[in-house]
C-alpha cells in the first residue's frame, strides 16, 4: 500500500493540471494600447484628453488652440469674439465638447424629457442624393436639430423611452436588454416626409482618431470578406464614401458606419450639422430651402464661420490624443478574459493590434504598433441593432466594428457605462448581449459560459 499511493498521486497530477482553465498569453507591450508615442497612463478623469508623445513645437501649439477651440462654446453673430461667433441658426450643441465631454462619450438621456446632449438623430429619404449619398428630409434636411439661437424654433424634440426584454444564460441565470423607442413631438415646421428613416447615433469616445486615420487601407482591406470566402460566418466589408476636399470617393474610417473618410471632413461635418459652423469644406448652414424662407437674413459668421486655419488645429487636437493604457494586464482572471475573447471568436471582428504604417503628416503617429480591437469593417449585426437606414454603402443592418481601447475608462472619465451606437446597453454584458447578425454565434456561446467565466470575460473588456 506504502508503494501504491505514491504512485496513484503521481498518475493523479495531470489530471489536476488540466482542470486549471487555460488563459490567454501574456504578450509584449500589450499594455501600450496606442503604440509607445500615443499611450497614456493617466487612470483620472481626464484620461481622453491626454496630448501624444514626442510632437513638433507646432504640433504642441496645434493641440493646445485645437483644444481650446474644441471646449470653448461658440455664439450667436455678430459678437465681439469673432471668431467664435456664427452659432446655429439650428444646433444640436454650441460646442464640441459639450456632447464629447472631457473627450468622451456621450449619454442617452436619463429620463424621457430630458433634452438631448451627444443623441443626435439623421434623417433621410428613400432618394438618391449626389454621390451615393441618400436625400435629407425636405423640411428638417439630414439631421434633425432640438435646439436653436433666440427667435429661431428649433425643429423638434424627441423623447426617448424603452421597454424592456429578458433573457436567459445557459446555467438559468437571467437578464435584461433594453429596447429604445423614439417619439418626436413639437415639429416646429411640419410633418417629416412620408417613408423618412432616422438613425440614432451617440457621440463616441476621441482618443486614437489619428492613429486609425493612417492605418493602411491594403490592410483594411485584407480583413474585408464580404462573401464570406472563408465560411466562418464572418463578412466584414468596407464603406466608401464621398471626400469633398479630395472630389473623390474613399474608404470610410469614422462614424458609426464608417461614412466619412478622414478627421479633416469628420470635423469639419461635425461643426456645421452640430453646432452650424460654416467652413470652405462645406460653405453652407444646415438649412434647407423651405427654412430659409422662413428665416431670411439671419446674420452670420463670416464666411466661412471657421477658417482653414483653426479647422486645421482643432483636426490636429483630435489627431494626437492619446490612448488609455491597458490596466491589469497581467491579472490572471483578465488573461482568462481575454483567452476566452479569441475563443469565442470576437477577434474576428474586435482585430486586436496593427500597425499604422508611414502615411500623413504627423510623425510621431507613424509605424505604432497599437491594439485598437477593430477592423474599421462594416458588419451585419442583425435585425435587433439595425436601424434600417442605409448610409453611403452600408445597409440599414450594418455597423463599423467600434474600437474597444479605452472602453473600461468610460466610467471614470464620463460617469456611466452606456455602450453601442444608440446608448441603449448600460454596461459591457448588456453591449455583448445585443450582438446579432455575423455575431449570434459568440453570443450564443458567451450565454453558455459559466458565470465565472462571463466575469473574467468581462474583467478582459474593462482592462482595455
């Protein structure tokens, strides 16, 4: 017996080694999630609005006017700032960081009533409009805009309300999804056109905008499948859109589905359907005809509203914000998250790291090695996410894959947890348990999880 038990302990350890759940590899540098110049170790509240490393003397004196100009509230004209003046005369915001606050992301609205700050509402008809594009509602034009300077109404309100849907995991343990619903009330000018679709879309996170800016497009390019040739369920395909300096049409990065092609027109897009700023880029206020027949003379800017040269600073601010660094990278529980991460096939969409290669104009953005946790593809996500309004070559299904870099920093520097396009999912599991279309199936799987396994999967998430 003395001589037996030994040997049954020895036979017993394998067994006892291979019940220890496996966990993710812990890799080099995996923590510099913008690459050594773009990433910030900053864990405060200001952690977005970190300035990136090693930028020229002009560079640094681009982000701090940029930055200046991308907090400071723009008024109405004429004013003795002239060159904030120029507001509205329709605005969902009076400046840049009043929907991205501290560089963040934005919130639904935390009752009915309450006025939107960073919800922003596009409209369209079933239309052609120049390049591919599709026409803006013929009254309130492509974006519909709850506020407005004095003696202008604004367009309209909407009340956000939602109901809501449970669930069920595997081991019996429950959950609940809420479902948006949309009211618009008090049309100031009329009823919207008959078929008008709406696209409700939340102000995102900045950091890394310029890092993605320069990621090659022969790389965006190698992960796009749009037949699915590999037959892995996975289709990810690019969106091509209208560049109104370049005359051209071009892979789109930015937005929601990818509809703008780099941060000099996402900007400069954003000033005039946002806060009505003119610029050379795009010359005329957000109104249509019949507005400004209700509304002739109303006082300017200038023209434009922002110069080339202020443009150019506050596109440079947004190009060399930094990045949160990984926290708890090295944390056993997280690398089970993130093992469990590849198993359950989110990378296929979530791409983990790449490089940004040599191109624009800022040096220190060149060849990082960064971990954005995207592809910059549009994907199906299925009927339960779809806003069924198409968007230069993206269908009323598809989304670009959101980076998830800095996703656990969202509630310390902006105060909540509330995800996907819309707001809709209050937390990381919530954002999880919407993904349909190409990701029913890791979402399928991730229900199947243990419990414990959910939370290690989720402590991944919050690290990045």
């Amino acid at each position: 017996m003395r001589l037996l038990l030994p040997t049954l302990a020895i036979l017993l350890l394998p067994a006892c080694r291979d019940e220890q759940p496996p966990i993710g590899p812990q890799e080099t540098d995996e923590q510099y999630s913008g690459g050594k110049n773009f990433t910030t170790f900053d864990r405060s509240e200001n952690a977005f609005g970190v300035q990136g490393k090693n930028l020229s003397g002009v560079e640094d004196g681009y982000f701090v006017t940029g930055n200046a100009f991308f907090r400071n509230n723009w008024v109405t004209a004429p004013a003795s700032v002239q060159s904030l003046d120029g507001l509205g005369p329709f605005m969902n915001a009076i400046s840049c960081g009043s929907c991205h606050f501290k560089d963040g992301r934005a919130r639904p609205p935390a009752f009915p009533e309450e006025p939107l700050n960073g919800l922003l509402f596009r409209l369209s008809i079933p239309l052609d409009a120049a390049h591919g594009e599709l026409a803006g509602d013929p009254v309130y034009g492509g974006q519909l805009q709850d506020k407005a300077i004095l003696n202008v109404l604004p367009e309209a309100r909407v009340r956000v309300t939602y109901e809501e849907k449970t669930g069920y995991f595997a081991d019996g343990a429950t959950y609940t999804l809420r479902q948006p619903v949309y009211t618009f009330y008090d049309l100031n000018y009329g009823d919207f056109a008959p078929g008008m679709m709406f696209s409700p879309r939340i102000a995102p996170q900045m950091p890394g905008l310029g890092l993605l800016e320069i990621v090659p497009e022969s790389v965006i390019l190698d992960w796009s499948d749009p037949n699915d040739s590999n037959s892995d369920g996975i289709s990810g395909r690019p969106n091509y859109v209208w560049n109104t300096a370049k005359q051209q049409s071009e892979i789109g990065r930015f937005g929601w589905k990818a509809n703008q092609p780099d941060l000099q027109q996402q900007t400069a897009k954003a000033f005039n359907g946002d806060i009505g700023i003119t610029s050379n880029l795009f010359p005329e206020d957000h109104l249509t005809p019949f507005q400004q027949l209700q509304y002739p003379g109303i006082p300017n800017g200038g023209a434009p509203e922002i110069s080339d040269d202020l443009l150019a600073k506050v596109v440079s601010y947004c190009q060399t914000l930094s990045v949160p660094a990984r926290r708890d990278w090295t944390d056993q529980q997280v690398l089970r998250g993130k093992f469990l991460f590849t198993e359950l096939k989110c990378e296929a969409c979530h791409r983990p790291s790449l490089s940004t290669g040599n191109g624009g104009s800022i040096g220190a953005l060149k060849n990082q090695n960064i971990r954005p946790y995207s592809d910059l593809l549009l994907h199906d996500m299925g009927a339960d996410l779809a806003d069924n309004r198409p968007d230069g070559f993206a269908t009323g299904t598809e989304w670009r894959t959101a980076p998830l870099w800095g996703i656990g920093m969202i509630p310390t520097v902006n105060g909540h947890s509330f995800l996907l396009h819309d707001g809709r999912a209050r937390n990381l599991e919530e954002a999880v348990l919407w993904h349909g279309g190409e990701a029913e199936q890791s979402r399928e799987d991730y229900k199947k999880l243990s419990a414990e396994d959910r939370a290690a999967l989720l402590l991944f998430l919050e690290s990045l």
